[in-house]
C-alpha cells in the first residue's frame, strides 16, 4: 500500500514500492531494475583493497535532473566499503564501489531510492 508521498505515474518521495536485482558474473556487470526504489544485490567476486568498480543500473524511472541515493545494508566487512553514485543519466545511473579495506569477495546488498527533481 502505497503512503501519502507515493505520486502518479511512477514519481515517488517516500515510501514506494521496489524491486530486487542480483549482479551476474563479477561487480562490474550491470543489471537492469524499472523502479523508483530497489535493492541490489552485488556479485560476490573479489575486488582488491585500494580498489574501485563501477556499473550501470538501467532503470526507466530515472531522469537526467533525478538524485539517486544509495546506502550499504549488509554483506560487507566493518569498514572495507564505500559506495556512491558516480553519474546519472536519463534512463540510468552508475554506482561506484570503493574497497578501502583488503581484498574482499563479498556479496554486498545495496538499497536506493530516486528522488525526482527537475532543473529550475
């Protein structure tokens, strides 16, 4: 059930519901998820300490003047990752993995959200 802040046609500021992905292969594959919030759950291939990976989420709810934001729920070791968006485009946004700890291969799940916005 969608809260007071859920607007029509997709364009969401609240509560609102999402979907789930799982990345193939390695921590640079992409994935696709058409919602305006989700959770990603990350392939659990090694990435070396000191080390950055980035890929795309393609998503149809996602504007070019859109926020996206992002947090690390769990899977990862106290202190070995950082994540971030890196870009967002109409129809996509780049996620960016930063291992400051040691190499590391685990399965991280990630959670966002987008924030509609609009150029003024």
């Amino acid at each position: 059930m969608a809260s007071l802040f859920e607007i029509g046609a997709g364009k969401a500021l609240g509560y609102t519901s999402g979907g789930a992905v799982t990345q193939a292969t390695d921590k640079s594959t992409g994935v696709t998820l058409n919602q305006a919030a989700g959770q990603i759950t990350t392939s659990d291939a090694s990435l070396a300490g000191g080390a950055e990976v980035s890929f795309t989420v393609t998503n149809d709810k996602v504007a070019a003047t859109d926020v996206v934001a992002i947090s690390l729920q769990s899977g990862a070791s106290t202190g070995t990752y950082i994540v971030s968006i890196s870009a967002v485009a109409a129809g996509s946004f780049d996620v960016t993995l930063s291992n400051v700890g040691t190499t590391a291969g685990e399965a991280l799940v990630l959670n966002y959200a987008v924030i509609k916005a609009a150029a003024s």
